[in-house]
C-alpha cells in the first residue's frame, strides 16, 4: 500500500494545478490553432494568474485515497485438492478501501503525506532534498530512509504551482504535440522537456483551459514498466483557484508488439478531494524527519 502512496506523490503534487476563475477562459473558436505559448498563456490565466500562484506557498488537502481491492484477472493455480472447487479458495475482495489522508505540500517541493490504515498512521515526509517513511501496518515501526528510487522519483515532481506556471525559469520547454480529446472533449496536448531531458505530456481543455490530463510515473507490474494517465476532474473554486477534486490514475496494458502482454486488468485509482486550504500556518518541522514516537498514533 505504501508503494501505492508514492504513486499517489506524482498526483498529490499536481494536485494544485487548477487554479482559476473558469469564466475569464474564452472558447476558442471552432477550427482556431494555438501556438504551445498561447495554450499555456491561457491556462495560467484560467487558473487565476501568475501571481496568484506566486502568492501560493503552501496548501493542504484531505480526503479519502482508494486502497486494496483486485479486479484483475485471477492467475490459474493448481487445487491444492483434487476433489475442491475453485470456489473453495478465499476470494480477493474486489472493492477498495478508502483511507483518510492528509497531504501538505509547500515550497520547494516540500511534502507531508498521511495516511490513516487499521487504525494506524502512516507517514511521508519529503523536505525538498531527503525522504522519510513509516509504515506501522507493515509491522516496521522505524522512520526509514526513502530508497534511490524514491528519491528519484520525488525530486522530479512538479512544484504545488505545477509544471506549467513559469515554465521557462524552470527550464523547460513546451511544444504542441497536436489536438486530442479527453473524455470526449478536444484538447491542445503539450509536449514538456525539463530540464532534466525528461518528456512529459499534459493535455489541456480547449474550452475551459484547465488540464484533463497528465502523463503519470510509469508503474512496474510483473516486471515490466507500464504506462500511467492521470485524469483530473470535478474542479471546484477554492479561494479563487480552480481545484480538481477527483482524481484518477489509470495503469494502461502492455501494446500487443511489446516483450510480453500482461492481462493486468488494474481498476483507476481514485483519490478525492474533501477540503482544501491555501496557505495554512503550518510549522517548518511538519517537513523534518518524523520523531519514532509517531509509530504509535
């Protein structure tokens, strides 16, 4: 379930894209072609400005993170009894489970992530440079270090103003990579180089300007790598920011000319969104290495 939590840290830490009075984004008109500077122009405008952002140092969210639950195509395994029936065996629960979470992010890509598991917390703490974990539901009740690849993974995330918000000071490089649609709506898709050469593909709503969605981390299921989309939807105004309170993330199948086809079968992963607060008065220890006396809450 941890490992699903730092999946959660790429969503969590665009989780502040929207930002915006929705009715100042104009309709383009029908056949219109933008360059990628106009479409990303619009969508900081959408999302309430520049320096609205630049006014946004930290934000919190709570909510309910789904967890658990197997849709996916059961493995044939031979009956330990000859005479048994599959309906013998126990049966995975098919439904998730919805965990409370508390998620803090600040600058520069500070994070604090919470989660609420059989009644034992677990922690997440990313100060901007070290990573921390404590996972009392796995029986380890040490703050342990984050691994390289957790590290890796959180040092490229987008600041909680996103990748698009003065994106050129942050060096990267933003390309139209052509029309598309989302859920049946068109959409400007981007190409994002950082500057760490990483690409990076964000599609933006032709109407609303608002993102729809986002390349995710790519997720390693039976060892091999699958893509990752991340939708974003219900967008509420908060403070003047345009929020998406749903959250998807899909895993997509393995193309048929790849090494291998795996029937993965991975249901979206939901993350909902219940409350919101910009710029809350959070201590500068909220992103230090957690204390072990917080195994026990």
């Amino acid at each position: 379930m941890m490992r699903k939590s730092l999946n959660f840290l790429a969503v969590a830490a665009t989780l502040a894209l929207g930002a915006s009075f929705v009715a100042a984004a104009d309709t383009p008109q029908s056949g219109a072609k933008l360059s990628a500077a106009a479409v990303v122009e619009k969508n900081v405008a959408a999302r309430g400005g520049l320096q609205a952002w630049r006014s946004v140092h930290v934000i919190a969210f709570t909510g309910k993170m789904a967890a658990g639950g197997n849709r996916r195509a059961t493995i044939p395994v031979p009956m330990p009894d000859p005479k048994a029936t599959p309906e013998a065996l126990p049966k995975r629960p098919a439904e998730e489970t919805l965990l409370p979470y508390t998620l803090e992010l600040a600058r520069p890509r500070k994070m604090r992530l919470e989660l609420t598991f059989n009644g034992q917390k677990a922690i997440q703490v990313y100060d901007g440079t070290n990573g921390w974990k404590l996972r009392p539901f796995l029986n380890r009740r040490v703050v342990e270090n984050y691994t390289p690849e957790e590290l890796k993974a959180a040092s490229t995330q987008a600041e909680l103003d996103g990748p698009l918000v003065d994106y050129a000071a942050k060096g990267t490089k933003v390309a139209l990579d052509g029309m598309d649609t989302v859920d049946g709506r068109d959409t400007y898709k981007l190409k994002l180089t950082m500057k760490d050469g990483r690409v990076v593909h964000i599609w933006i709503d032709a109407n609303s300007f608002l993102e729809a969605k986002m390349d995710g981390l790519p997720r390693r299921l039976d060892g091999v790598d699958h893509a990752v989309e991340v939708y974003y939807r219900d967008y509420h105004t908060v403070n003047g920011l345009q929020i998406p309170y749903l959250i998807e993330t899909h895993v997509l199948p393995l193309p048929a000319n790849g090494r291998r086809v795996v029937d993965t079968q991975v249901p979206p992963e939901r993350i909902t969104v219940e409350t919101v607060v910009v710029n809350p008065n959070i201590e500068e220890s909220a992103f230090a290495k957690p204390e072990v006396a917080m195994a026990s809450k």
